[in-house]
C-alpha cells in the first residue's frame, strides 16, 4: 500500500476509537427498571451520565412495548416504576 493510503486508513480507525471511547466513558450508571402498565409488564435497562438520566431512559424504554400511543407512553411514564436497580461503573 502507498504510504498516503495507510496514513488515511491510520486516521480513520483513530477518528473510530475515540468516537466509541468518549460514548462509552460517558456513560457512568447504569439502571434496569421495570414497569407494569395496563396489566403488561416489561423491564429494560440503560445508561447514562446519572442516575436520574439513566433511570428515565430505562422507564421510557420499557414503556414501549407496554403501550400504543403517544397518551399511554406519557401516562406510563408517570407512573412510578414497579423495581428499580442502579450501579456506577
């Protein structure tokens, strides 16, 4: 390979790692919530920067196969979770 092709290839894949190393490092707790909505339930975790970021996510995510619409995903969001488990990483 030509010298200017390894040099693009080289800044590509360090432009990729440091992508994937500022998503990850900011991801700092991790949190499964479940909840009960409508007689269904269902659990999902997430992560983010807190707890309470991490815990919304978590709720809004296990909402979606529990509801239909945009009125049953608000109210099951409301709805304070059935369990809640966090950790820091």
């Amino acid at each position: 390979m030509k010298p200017k092709t390894l040099l693009t290839v080289a800044v590509i894949l360090m432009f990729i790692a440091f992508l994937a190393y500022s998503t990850l490092s900011a991801q700092k707790v991790t949190c499964n919530v479940c909840v009960e909505f409508n007689g269904r339930s269902n659990c999902a975790p997430a992560s983010a920067n807190d707890e309470i970021e991490a815990t919304r996510t978590a709720q809004n995510t296990a909402c979606g196969p529990v509801t239909s619409g945009m009125n049953e995903t608000i109210a099951c969001g409301n709805k304070p979770p059935v369990s809640q488990s966090c950790k820091k990483k």
